[in-house]
C-alpha cells in the first residue's frame, strides 16, 4: 500500500487550514475597518440630527432655519464623502492582501498536486 498519497494528503489538509485561517484574518481585518467607518457615519448622522433639533428651537426665522440646513446637509455630505473614500481605500489596500495570500497557496499546492498526479500516472 502506498501512503505517500495519505502523507500528500495530510500535507494538503494542513496547508488548507493555515490558508483559512489566514483568510479569516484577511476578512476580519477588512471588515472591522469597514465596519469602524460604518459606525462613524452612523454617528455623523446622530450627530447632524441633534444639531438639526437644536437649530428647530434656535431659529428665528425660516429663512436662518434653511441656510442651517442647508450648512449642516453640506457638512454632512462632506462627511458621507470623505467616508466612502476611506472605505474604498481600505478594499483597495486589501487587494494586495489577497493576491499574496492566493499566490501562496498556488505555491503551496502546485507542487503536492503535482507529486500526487506523478504517483497515481
């Protein structure tokens, strides 16, 4: 009986879980920065309507009331802005965390593919 095939294949198994966990901490890096920016627009947003009801009662005219809204959208853009762009930073700069993790496992499993394949030809 031959177990090289089984040695082969517990080398692959190995290498397959390391590669996981690898990309679990690729996604989980990844999606706590994302979710970090998430939540500081969501607080942007609480924030701009707190300023929005204090203004209600501060306003002395629905012209001072528009041009507050008016400010405060523009602030709030700015913020939603700034936000996407630092988001798509962050799924950018992952990008070359992925591709080193793919192509050390096409190095990895290349060579154990191809001894298994010589060995059952």
């Amino acid at each position: 009986m031959d177990y090289t095939s089984f040695g082969n294949f517990e080398t692959m198994s190995k290498t397959a879980a390391e590669s996981a966990k690898k990309l679990e901490s690729i996604n989980t890096s990844v999606f706590e920065k994302l979710t970090k920016k998430n939540m500081d627009l969501f607080n942007s947003t609480i924030e701009l309507n707190n300023k929005f009801v204090a203004m209600l009662g501060e306003a002395k005219g629905v012209q001072e009331l528009f041009n507050e809204q008016l400010q405060l959208t523009t602030e709030y853009n700015g913020k939603v802005f700034a936000t996407i762009k630092e988001a798509t930073e962050i799924v950018v700069n992952s990008k070359d965390d992925y591709q080193s993790w793919l192509e050390a496992g096409i190095k990895t499993v290349v060579p154990t593919a191809a001894k298994s394949t010589k060995k059952a030809a």
